[in-house]
C-alpha cells in the first residue's frame, strides 16, 4: 500500500483516454465515464445486441439474423457497446500491454453478462494460434477468463479449446468471409474430452463483431461433448 501511494505521487494515475487525473490506475475520468454505453435490456436474447428502445422490444426478442441463421452459442452478451471510445481501450488492452485494464474490463464483463456466469461450469478464453501468442506474448482473453472463472469460483481451463490454424486477422473482412477465415481452425486435445462431456462452458472474448469466430468455437465444442456454450464479450459491435 505505501509502494502503491508513493508511485501514484511520483507518477499520478491518468485516465487512459482524456489523461485527466484519477483515483487509479486504468480508472476512467468522469467525462469519459459518460460517454460509456453499457448494455441493458432490451437486447436480443440469444446474441446480445441491443435493441433501440423505442422498438417495442421485449426480453424474449430475437433478432433477425439470429432467426434466419440461428448460431452454435446459446447465448451471447456484452458489457459495453464497442465504439469510439471502447475501441480506444480495447486496442490498447490487446496491442498495447495497457494489462492494468484487466481490472477495468472483468467488471464491465460481469455487468453484461452475469446471468451466463452462473450458469457455467467451466470457463474458457477464446484461444490465440500459438505464432500469434508468440508474437503477443499474452492472450488478452484468457486474462479476462481467469480472473472471472476466479471471483466466481468456476473452473478455469485455458488448454481445453486450442486453435489449429493461423487464421489473418478478420479485421475489415465482409460476414461471410468472416466465417469461412475461422471454419475448422479449432480443436479439443484428446485428454480434454472427458473433461469436457455434459459441462456448461462459458467461452471470454475481447469483442464480439460478426460472432464468427465464437460460433465456430461453439460449434467445436459441442461436437465434443459440451452441453451449452454461452459466450462473454467486452464489448459489442453494434450496426448502426
């Protein structure tokens, strides 16, 4: 704690996108704070998107493209909605080893997405091809993933789900092509398998766009034996 208070006399903590001063570290300024647009009902039930207000919606409504091509998840959700702001941040988080908001982001996540954390069995990251963790030295999702599945007292297994092919980066890529760049990339080690029968798995992920790559994975582990797949995100890319 003294460590703590001297540091933050030599070097104040900032927040990491107006650089006003702050309590802590990773902490936002108010101005900032505002600007946040966390996500509550009315969203669609099965990926999470928020719905406008002004429609109508109701807790039990699903979005069209859920409809028309229903995904291998059960259920999506996210924190906060991915814009300017929370681009700025996540970007950081995973390129920037800006890791301190590891602290900022779980709470963000638990908001969103507490209904689908107690219903997990096991909690997993979104796993990176092992050239691209090489390369990052850290899987930003599995940082999340352990540190919920640790205050909620769930199990943690970051070696269940890996992935077998070095997809590009999906970046500005079109929906379709999004699904075709993840189709077969990931795999369950045999050893895994037993574990893996009958559970409830909850699978951590930065930024949820398309949902292609979740789907994907959704798609391998319950051909292997998972009972539901649910899916947590930071953030959620909304068309406007």
């Amino acid at each position: 704690m003294i460590l703590k208070v001297m540091l933050n006399l030599i070097v104040p903590p900032r927040c990491p996108i107006s650089g006003a001063l702050v309590d802590e570290t990773g902490q936002l300024s108010s101005a900032v704070w505002n600007d946040i647009h966390f996500i509550s009902s009315p969203y669609c039930k099965t990926c999470g998107t928020p719905f406008s207000a002004d429609m109508g919606a109701d807790d039990d409504m699903v979005c069209a493209p859920c409809l028309e091509h229903p995904p291998q998840y059960d259920n999506a959700r996210a924190g906060v909605v991915y814009d300017d702001i929370t681009r700025q941040l996540v970007l950081r988080y995973k390129h920037g080893d800006h890791l301190y908001l590891t602290r900022s982001f779980v709470p963000w996540i638990e908001s969103g997405a507490s209904d689908v954390i107690a219903l997990s069995d096991v909690i997993i990251p979104v796993p990176l091809h092992w050239t691209r963790l090489m390369k990052r030295r850290y899987n930003q999702s599995a940082l999340l993933a352990r540190d919920i599945a640790a205050r909620h007292m769930k199990l943690y297994d970051p070696f269940l789900l890996k992935r077998v092919k070095a997809t590009p980066p999906q970046g500005k890529r079109g929906v379709k092509d999004r699904y075709n760049n993840v189709k077969k990339a990931f795999f369950i080690p045999e050893n895994k398998r037993i574990r893996l029968e009958g559970k409830t798995v909850l699978l951590i992920d930065d930024v949820m766009t398309s949902g292609a790559t979740v789907n994907e994975c959704a798609k391998t582990l319950k051909a292997h034996g998972a009972k539901a797949v649910y899916v947590a995100a930071i953030a959620r890319a909304v068309k406007q």
